[in-house]
C-alpha cells in the first residue's frame, strides 16, 4: 500500500442494495473503530473490501496501520453537536459526505483505508450499540489484532448469546424480547495470516435458501 495509499470512495450510484452492516477494528483490548455501513453488507460487498485492504497490507505497513488505529478517537456527543452546527452554518450540508467521510453512511469498510491515510489519527462516530440490534444489522465485520483473526457476523439472531460471545454485553434495543431478536451472532472466524477468498467466506457465511444479492 505504502504511504501514498488514498482513500477510493464509492458513490451511492455504486452501491448495490442496502444491506446495514458494521465495520468493527479491536487492538490493545479497545475497540477503535465500529463505522456504520448502509450499503452492501453481504461477504461479497463490504466482506470483499476488508479482504481486500486486508491483503494489500503486511509487515510494516500492518505496523503502521496499527500506529494510526491508536490515534483513532471516537466524537462525542458533544463533539458531533458541534460539526453538525459546523455544517449547518457553513452551507456544506449537500457536501458534507465528501468533507468528512469518516461519518458518512456510504463509507462502510473503506473506513479502513481512510485510517491508513491519515498521519495524525482520525475521529469515528462510534456505533458499536448497532451491533445489539440484529433486527437492522444485517452483518458486521470485527478484525481483532489481540486475536489475529477476522470475525463475520450475521443479523437476524434469534438465539440469546452465551456470555463468551462478543457481543453479549453490548446493548442495542431497549427490549429485545419485544422483537425476538438477539445480539449478532458469528458466522465463520479466519485466521488474519490466512485470509479466506471471497468466495469461501460467501460459502461459510451465506444461506443459500435463503439469502439473495
């Protein structure tokens, strides 16, 4: 990748179906990223871009991306208050997903190369709650350095959690037994020195019968 590697941005005319999804990056016992995705959440989609920057790193840039995955911050409430008055007041509100990226529901998993680009950290909007709502996340996506592996995660969980899953703690709706509905719940994990293609991963994590692109 090196360091002139830049972010490669998707339109929405780019974007196949929306498919909600979560981008999850763990190291150092933090989470550091968890980006919201509206588009293609399925393997072949967001799936197919983390495999993809995951491949197109190794040695020393792994170090580097892991340097700038320190410098990451999340905003808080009061901080993403303040930009969204910024962008209110400044007349950049139709432009404000190419201004800042980082928020915009179009990024999705090239959140990662964004990180990579960015020498003095970067600040994330940080919605791990989404990963307690199975109803309306429909995959998620967790690269844990700690662990060396790439988890994938599927929506639609009717099955409660034990308290090793990942996600047993995270709380996303108020009343889960309203909906039937539990926490993700993991579909396939990879080791990160041995990444699968994408068409394995659609292999391991898909239900034919019943998913569709």
């Amino acid at each position: 990748m090196g360091s002139g590697s830049c972010f490669r941005s998707n339109t929405i005319e780019n974007k196949n179906m929306g498919t909600r999804n979560l981008t999850i990056v763990h190291i150092n016992g933090e989470y550091k990223v968890a980006q919201y995705g509206q588009w293609d959440g399925y393997p072949g989609g967001q799936g197919a871009t983390i495999l993809d920057f995951l491949g197109r790193i190794g040695g020393e840039e792994t170090a580097q991306f892991k340097n700038k995955l320190m410098l990451a911050t999340f905003h808080d409430t009061k901080s993403l208050n303040e930009l969204q008055h910024e962008i209110e007041m400044s007349g950049l509100s139709s432009t404000w997903q190419k201004t800042w990226p980082e928020l915009s529901r179009d990024t999705g998993a090239e959140v990662l190369d964004l990180i990579f680009s960015k020498p003095d950290g970067i600040k994330l909007k940080n919605e791990m709650p989404f990963a307690g709502d199975s109803l309306m996340c429909e995959w998620a996506y967790v690269i844990d350095f700690d662990t060396n592996k790439l988890e994938v995660y599927r929506g639609f969980n009717r099955e409660p959690l034990d308290k090793d899953d990942r996600f047993y703690h995270v709380k996303g709706l108020d009343d889960r037994s309203s909906t039937g509905y539990f926490p993700m719940k993991m579909a396939a994990s990879y080791d990160l020195v041995d990444l699968p293609s994408v068409a394995k991963m659609e292999m391991d994590c898909l239900d034919r019968d019943k998913d569709e692109y």
